[in-house]
C-alpha cells in the first residue's frame, strides 16, 4: 500500500491518540501516512489515496458530530465520484464510554455503498487508550501498509451484467472415500441448507480419481495432504495418465489436520529411532510409494543403509500393522486413526511410537527432510491414545479447486465456512482445524497458490501480505511449468507412439528424463515465509 489516508474528528484527543499511533504503523510498514481532521479535509483526499483508516469517538451511539460533517457536506456528488475513488480498503479506530460499534454504522454503510471493502477488526479503546490499545492501532497501521496494492480489490465483483450473483444448484466435492467424504459433509451440509444450494459429496479410495474428475471440471473441490497433491503435480506413479497429471489446482480452505508414524509392538526391544539397525524388518507396502519415501527418510535420519533393512513385504496397509502384531517384522508406518491401529492397541502388551523428535534432534530431522521435504514432524494430536504427545508424521488437508473454478462461487464458500466455524467445528472431530489459522499457517509452507476467492477473503480479514502474494504467484508459475511440460511430453510420446498410461514403462521413463533434461524443480513445501 503506498498512501494511507486518516480522516478522523476527536473532541478530548483520545481519538487522535489513536489515529498517531496508527500513522506512526503505517509509516512503519513502508507506507506514507496522510493524518487529517475531517474538518481539514477535502473530498480529493479520497481520490488520491490507496487506503483510508477512519477514527472517531462514540457520541449518544454515533459518531462524532464533525466527523459526520465531512460526508455531509458534500451531499449527493459521493455517488458521482464513486468511479473515481475506486475500490479500496479501509479500517476503523474508536474511542467510547461503554461500546464501540454502533456509533460507526452510518459512516459504514456509506463507506460500503462507496465501493470501499473493510478489511481489518476494529480497534476500540475505553475512553483514553492504553498502551495496549496504542499498540494494536500501531499493528492496525502496519498490516494496512502491507497490504497488497488496491487495484487487487476490483477482481472479484459478482458479474453485473447478468444480475445477482447466485449459488449454482449445486456444489460438487469429491473427497477420500471414509473421513474425507464425513468431513466434506459435516461443512457442507449446513452450508448447503443455509445457501440453498445441494452438495453432492461423492468419494473414492483413489486419490487420483478425485484429483482427475477436479481437472476435467467434473467437480468444483477436493481435499488433499501434501502428499498427493505433489504426486499428481508431478505426474509421479499412478498419476502419469493422459487425464491425470498436473493441473492448475490451487488451495481452498483448511479442511483438518492428521497425523500418522511409525510404531513398534509394546514388548519390541526396539526402544527409540536409533535402535532401527542393519538387518532390522521393516513391515513395507510396495503399492504406496509415499510410505516407502518416509521410511527411506527414516533411515537416513538414523544412518542406516536401505539395503541393509530386511524388507518384507506386505499386500495392503491392514497387513503391515498385523505382521507388526504377529513379531514377523519390528515396526511399520500407521495412522493411530486407523481401525486396525485400534485394535493393535487393544492387545496385550499394546504398541509404542518411535519418536521423531525434531527439536531434540535437528540435525536428524534435517536429514529425514532431504529424502522426503513433503512431511511435516510434529507432535501427534490425534488417534489412539498412545500415540498422542509423541512426535510424528503431522499434515494439514486442505480443499483444494482448479483456478478456473468461479472465483465468486469460492469466495462465497470460504467467507461462509470463516464466519459460520463455531457452528461447524464441533460436527466432526477434524474440523476443528477448518479455520483461518490453521489454513494461513499452512499457505506459509504450501507448494500451492491461493485461489483468487480465497485471496479475496485473506484480504477482507487482513491477513494478505506481499510475501503471500508473491510465494502464490511463485507457486502458481511452477504449476505452470509442470502443466506445459507434461502437455509437451505427451506430443512427443505421441508423436512416437508411446501409449501416455501410467503403466506404460517407456512413458513413465520418458517422463522422468524429460523432467530431469529441463531441470524442472521439485514440488515440495517451504520452511515458512
Ligand atoms: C456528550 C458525550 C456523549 C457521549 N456518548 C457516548 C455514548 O453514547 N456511548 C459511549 O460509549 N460513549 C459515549 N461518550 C464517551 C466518548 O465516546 C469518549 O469520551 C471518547 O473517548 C471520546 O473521544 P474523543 O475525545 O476522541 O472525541 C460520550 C461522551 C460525550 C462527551
């Protein structure tokens, strides 16, 4: 933000108390601060500004008589210099006796009739401000100056032309057959009766069906961790179809976190990490590469050769965790929701959680990350009891849209889930993760750019910042490389005659090396912003 303007009126000066220390933020934050007495100012000021903070004090539950002055002066031409003002954002400071809010509710609702979007809470001070309140308007002001520019503002107005704005009849989602589906329905059944609108909320096992019926404009969402979405970016296993590699999918909302590890049966003399040796049995799944990767990250962490692991292998996910039980192999990857996890617990002697404490061991940590950057290490939250309090596997899921999905439709979806989460977080345990925090928390490591309805309500809320805009950008054009590239991949294995399939071995080598020629960097999270 370049220019920030102040209008405010203060009698007793608490106001403008206030207002200064908001300057002195703005001012702060890289931006210049324009400070005027509504009774100083002209209707210009609104014109040549990039953004407005406004102050006044709470007289008989309205705003001060000379700070209404200036809108009345000026009468009907407001509506004619509309155009000219453009779409801006703007905030508040008060100062009142008892309460704040109700004194600035005319001023507002010209301000919204103005085309000016209010993007920041209120500040209010009882009377005279405290140094606590002088420091909130002092970060007020700061994250004004960092918002992005204005201009931002004016990419999501519902199209005028064919009138109101409406819920389409229906809001598809396909999510993960199990959880996933139970998820989407618990957000998306009360959105859709308050709307008016149908969800229809269809699942599947297979993450890459879910992903190519999103690409094919089949359905509006998904849901993803980091895991798949970064698979079927980079067209890896069973994602190198014709209709299943990358497309320009962007982030949503949070819909819940999870978290998953490696576990031992409770009687196993292996105690912790470092007592995985040369010849340990490791219980492994050859169909899910992903648990392969985080076990090789395991090993590095503790410096043990892949080829010295006994290797055993398993069909399916429910057998790791039964040979685990059974003492035909020391441990295996699990998640402590799993109904087989639960029922391990159950037995005599239980099971146990080989710690991957990152904090006690960085440096481990950070050899684990070099093998496979997509997990997070955190300490488990969720699933059986033994499980929580000890450091494992943690990731965020988030929905997920193509760019192209209506960026009206997605910021009406998100604006509904931010305001409505205290009605809908305790309908399924994971949702009380669906919120703004754990969703800003994970746009700072994502690999994913933010979709435009989503970036609409990040700068509402005020929590839009250039290091956002430009990490999504950065993140929307490496998507774009992948999605050129596999498109240009897939001429040439045309023009060759190679069947594109993901079980096509001279496809899926093609592929590779092609990425590999055009140096093509890896999607992978960031450490933070
Ligand atoms: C005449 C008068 C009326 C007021 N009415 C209200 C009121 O209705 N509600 C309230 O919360 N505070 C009320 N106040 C308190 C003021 O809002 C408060 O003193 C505020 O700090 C004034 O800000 P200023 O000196 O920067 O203008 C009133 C104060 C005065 C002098």
């Amino acid at each position: 933000m370049q220019r920030v303007l102040f209008l405010y009126y203060s009698h007793s000066g608490h106001t403008e108390k206030m207002i200064l220390a908001a300057a002195e933020g703005v001012r702060e934050g890289g931006a210049e601060a324009i400070v005027k007495k509504t009774t100083d100012a002209v209707r210009e000021n609104l014109v040549n500004c990039d953004a407005v903070i406004l102050g006044t004090g709470n007289y008989f539950q309205k705003e001060a008589g000379m700070f209404r002055d200036y809108w009345d002066r000026y009468d009907y031409d407001w509506l004619k210099m509309k155009k000219e003002i453009g779409i801006k954002p703007y905030a508040w400071v008060v100062s009142a006796g008892v309460g704040g809010d109700g004194c600035i509710a005319t001023v507002d609702n010209l301000m919204k009739q103005l085309n000016f979007r209010r993007v920041f809470p209120t500040v209010v001070a009882f009377e005279d401000p405290t140094g606590d309140d002088l420091d909130n308007c002092r970060k007020l002001g700061r994250r004004m100056a960092e918002l992005a520019p204005a201009a931002d503002y004016t990419d999501i107005d519902p199209p005028k032309k064919s009138g109101r704005w409406k819920w389409p009849p229906k809001v598809r989602l396909m999510a993960w057959k199990g959880i996933g589906a139970e998820v989407a329905h618990a957000w998306g059944d009360p959105m859709a009766q308050d709307v008016g609108t149908k969800l229809v909320a269809t699942s599947d096992e297979n993450a890459s069906i879910c992903f190519k019926n999103v690409r094919a404009g089949r359905f509006h969402f998904t849901t993803g961790a980091r895991v798949e979405t970064s698979q079927m970016l980079m067209a890896d296993g069973e994602y190198a179809d014709r209709d299943g590699g990358p497309f320009p999918v962007c982030a949503v909302w949070a819909q819940s976190r999870n978290n998953a590890g490696f576990f031992v049966r409770g009687d196993s003399p292996i105690k912790d990490i470092y007592d995985i040796k040369p010849g340990t049995r490791i219980a492994s799944l050859p169909g899910n590469p992903a648990s392969r990767n985080m076990m090789e990250a395991l090993l590095a962490w503790v410096k043990v050769n892949a080829e010295d692991i006994k290797w055993v292998e398993h069909k399916s996910y429910a057998d790791t965790v039964q040979s685990v039980m059974a003492g035909r192999t020391d441990f295996a990857f699990a998640m402590p929701l799993s109904k087989v996890v639960i029922e391990a617990e159950k037995q005599p002697g239980g099971i146990r959680w080989l710690e991957l404490d990152a904090e006690k061991d960085p440096e481990g940590a950070r050899r684990f990350h070099e093998v496979d950057p997509l997990e997070g290490l955190g300490v488990m939250f969720t699933g059986v009891a033994s499980c929580l309090g000890k450091w494992g596997i943690v990731g965020t899921h988030l929905v997920l849209a193509h760019r192209d999905t209506d960026k009206y439709l997605v910021y009406r979806m998100v604006r509904w889930l931010h305001q409505n989460f205290e009605q809908i977080k305790d309908r399924h345990s994971k949702l009380k993760w669906a919120n703004l925090e754990t969703l800003v928390a994970e746009l700072k490591q994502t690999f994913l750019p933010v979709h435009e309805g989503l970036r609409q309500l990040l700068k509402e809320e005020g929590v839009w910042t250039n290091a956002l805009e430009e990490r999504s950008e950065a993140n929307a054009a490496l998507i774009d490389r992948y999605c050129e590239a596999y498109q240009e991949c897939q001429d040439m294995a045309d023009e060759k005659g190679i069947p594109v399939r993901h079980d096509s071995p001279e496809w899926v080598e093609m592929w590779e090396s092609y990425k590999k020629e055009h140096s093509i960097p890896i999607v992978r999270p960031f450490e933070g912003l």
